[in-house]
C-alpha cells in the first residue's frame, strides 16, 4: 500500500525566503506525482503535475522536483510572498484515480 | 471561469438523518470524483465515476454510502443514516480526458 509523508507538518518563514516542502513515499512505481494548493475553506487547486518520465516541472516561482528512486519530491517555492500562506498537499498516482494517495500536507505561513 | 460547484457547503444534522450532498462539475468533464477529507485520514478517494458510470465506490463505506450522478451536470452523495463519524469535509472534482483535477470548495458535515 502506498503512503506519503510530507515533511514538516507546517512552516512558518519571513517574506522574501525560498523554501523547500517535501514529500516522500514509498512505492516507486507510479506513474505521476502531482502537488496542490489549499486554501481554508476552499477546495485543492492543481499546481504541477510531474509524470514519472519526468525529473521536474516550473510555473512561474515553484518548482517541483522527482526523484522516483529515492521516493522523493520537493517543491521549491523561490521569494516566498504572504500570499503563498496555505496547505500544500502531494498526491502520489500509482495506477489510475483509484490509486491515488493524498498526503496531509504542509501548512505554509508566510509572514509579512 | 469555469468551476466546479457544490451545495450545500455547511451541514450539521443529527446522528441517523439522511444527507445528500451534490456537485456540478465542470461542462464537458467527463470524470467525477468524490473525496472526504479529515484531520487525522487527510484525503480519501470514496468514488469516481466517468461519462456517468461508476467506476470504483471501492472506498466507500457500501452500507450507508450511495453515489450517483442522475445526469451530466449532477453528482450526489447520499448518506443514510449518519454517523458522527462521518463529520468530514466532502469533496467533489471533475477532471477533463487527462490527469488534471478541479476541486470543489467542499462540504463540510458535522454529524451530532
């Protein structure tokens, strides 16, 4: 059974840092790892999906890493903005809707 | 901008009532999923359906949990009786042919 860990539970830095969010799991054999945004109240928003040919994938200021070996991704997010403050979750497809398994996510603050 | 709706997004009943939940997902989605989020589980797929069939409940609790989607614009979740154990948030996502999730703001049901 697959699980996924992320790492820390939640994280409080100053404005202007980059950070790094991790997550882990434990079967390698998946075919795309993907990382949302949640907002209180709100629903998941989708914001890089890596498939798993792939070592890593850019919007705009986050960058999502993979390193299927190891049971690894990060998500790097570069001049953390107040704006970033939320959960960010990872889910892990290891073979169709069925299989996939959400982590419980890091909680992000980014103080002004 | 096109998104995935759902009502009600608060429910608080007591313990043996019957709740329904519904969703609108995205026009032309042809995949729907349902999603219960908790605290201590984080997010677990109940059940997903495509072009209105279901395709796996396997995550769902078969004896009082029922899903259905009576058209292409309506998905249910039906609860009948509720248990406090069932107090979560309720997630609907539609997804386009692809990987891609569009979320739902979520119920959230407390069950008394």
């Amino acid at each position: 059974k697959q699980e996924v860990t992320q790492i820390p539970a939640a994280l409080s830095v100053p404005e202007g840092e980059n950070l790094v969010l991790n997550c882990s799991f434990t079967d390698s054999a998946i075919y795309n790892l993907q990382w949302f945004r949640q907002d209180p109240g709100k629903g998941l928003t989708s914001l890089l999906l890596i498939q798993s040919s792939q070592r890593e994938q850019t919007s705009g200021r986050l960058n999502a890493s993979l390193d299927k070996s190891s049971g690894r991704s990060t998500l790097y997010i570069a001049a953390s903005q107040p704006g970033d403050s939320a959960t960010y979750l990872c889910a892990v497809d290891s073979g169709g809707y069925q299989k996939v398994t959400f982590g419980i996510g890091t909680k992000l603050q980014v103080i002004p | 901008d096109a998104r995935v709706t759902q009502t009600p997004r608060d429910k608080v009943t007591e313990m043996g009532q019957e709740v329904t939940m519904r969703c609108q997902p995205i026009l032309g989605h042809n995949t729907v999923f349902w999603y219960r989020q908790t605290m201590m589980q984080g997010l677990e797929l109940l059940a997903y359906f495509r072009n209105r069939a279901p395709l796996d409940d396997s995550g769902m609790p078969k004896d009082r949990f029922s899903a259905e989607m009576p058209d292409a614009t309506l998905a249910t979740l039906k609860i009948q009786p509720s248990e406090p154990r069932d107090s979560a948030v309720y997630f609907c996502a539609s997804a386009p042919s692809g990987d891609t999730q569009y979320f739902g703001p979520g119920t959230r049901l407390t069950v008394l």
